[in-house]
C-alpha cells in the first residue's frame, strides 16, 4: 500500500465525539517512549503529522487520521504512566477503554513494544486484557535500529515465547524502525489485507 494523502480528521475523548464519516480504524497505542508518534510519521511518510516528544504523555486524545480517503489510522493515547498522577491515569484509561471497547470500526489494534526490553508486565496485562475483551490485535516490535541484528532477533524471539506462554498461538507480529523505515511495507501491505478482507466479505453479504 502506498499513502497518498494522510488527512487530520479529528480529536476525541469519548466514542460519541468520533468522525461521522464511518471507516475502517487501525488503533496504535503503547507505553510511554516507545516511538508511537515517530512510528505513525514514518508510516505515513510525514514529518509531523503526529508530534512527538521526549515526554510521556504527550499524546492525551484519540487522534483520528484519515489516510487515502479509505481508513483511519488512529493514535491513542498511551498506558503505564508511573509519572502521571493517580488521577491523570485514570482518565487516560477511561479515554483508551471507551474507544477500545464501544468502537464499531476498530478493525486491529497494534500494540508497540520496545524490541530492545523483555516486554513488561503492564503490557502483559494489556495484551491479556485485549484477549478476554475480544480485541483485534497485531504487535508491532519498534526502534529495530537500536541494536543490532542478532540482538534483535534474540530480544524478540524471548519476547514471542513470553505471549506464547498466554496463548496457543501469536498475534500478527511485525519489526521496525522509524528511522531506517523498516517495517513500513509489512504492516501497510498488512492494513491493505485486511481491508480486502472486508471488502470481500461485505461484497459477499450483499
């Protein structure tokens, strides 16, 4: 899939304040500092169309992107602030739930993890929380470049067979960088699928 046009089309913090315009959403969320914002940019090949920061946090709506005029990539915000205060957490995780579990549209959600780090607890917890609610997801692997190859590929695999100690078998499972751009055809030949997939069936339904 090549992006065309990536197009700001909104910001929320409940459901009902979503786009009326109804397409197909693929969510992207992850802990703080994991290269969300540089991994969406890269993504859609623009320099600022999600701002990032070295600060956790900067991300504190549901950002909606309208991308060739055909799907929404959706930037949420992220989870595991330990600096935010007790209350600051509890509203971004009224935000993230409201959208993740009342969306209709939310087709996949990519979960970003830091591929140098044995994944976390809290993004354990949240994996385990989007198996049981019945949520799409795929797992994306970022900041590739920061090690090298081997490492790499060593970090991931131990961080494969964690999930697999939760489930029979893995969710969709990508690698990146948003400085080389690795990655950035898997995951939109990825999104490009499934929307073929929906179109199919729904033409099939019809």
């Amino acid at each position: 899939m090549k992006v065309t046009e990536a197009l700001f089309a909104g910001s929320s913090t409940r459901i009902s304040e979503k786009p009326k315009q109804v397409f197909p959403e693929f969510a992207f969320i992850g802990r703080s500092n994991v290269g969300k914002s540089s991994l969406i940019n890269m993504l859609c090949g623009r320099k600022n169309l999600a701002m990032t920061s070295s600060t956790p946090g900067k991300t504190q709506l549901v950002n909606h992107y309208l991308i060739n005029r055909e799907w929404y990539l959706v930037d949420l915000p992220g989870y595991g602030y330990a600096k935010m205060s007790k209350t600051g957490r509890q509203k971004l995780a009224r935000i993230i739930r409201d959208y993740i579990n009342l969306s209709r549209e939310l087709t996949v959600l990519f979960v970003l993890i830091d591929s140098r780090h044995d994944i976390g607890q809290v993004d354990m917890d949240f994996l385990v929380e989007l198996g049981e609610s019945r949520i799409p997801f795929a797992i994306i692997f970022t900041k590739g470049d920061k090690n090298s190859a081997a490492a790499r590929t060593a970090q991931i695999e131990k961080n494969k067979q964690k999930i697999l100690e939760y489930w029979e078998e893995l969710p969709p499972v990508f690698d990146s960088s948003s400085v080389t751009g690795m990655g950035r055809d898997e995951i939109l030949d990825y999104i490009e699928s499934v929307l073929k997939d929906i179109k199919t069936e729904s033409i099939s339904n019809n």
